[in-house]
C-alpha cells in the first residue's frame, strides 16, 4: 500500500504571498518616489514577513 507524504512536494507559493513579494519589489523599485505613510506602511509589512 501506498501512502501520501505531504513533505515529498515542494511547498508552492500561494497567491496572497505571490502578490505581497510584487508589491514589496515594486515599492523597492520605486521607494524615491513613495510619501513617508507608505514606506512606513511597507517597512511594517516586511517586518511582520520576516518573522514568519
């Protein structure tokens, strides 16, 4: 008999992870041109990432 192993798959990225690593590359790209509540916004959201 044959079992399934979850670990034997590589974990995909999903959607909502996909779009936050574009958002975050997309303000790195552009950071000269962001106001200071966005990049403040954008500091705290890699922040709260990092320590996942």
């Amino acid at each position: 008999m044959t079992t399934w192993r979850a670990q034997a798959r590589p974990r995909r990225r999903c959607d909502s992870e996909r779009a936050t690593a574009e958002l975050l590359n997309y303000l790195a790209a552009t950071w000269d041109k962001q106001d200071q509540p966005l990049r403040e916004h954008a500091q705290a959201l890699a922040r709260a990432l990092r320590t996942r």
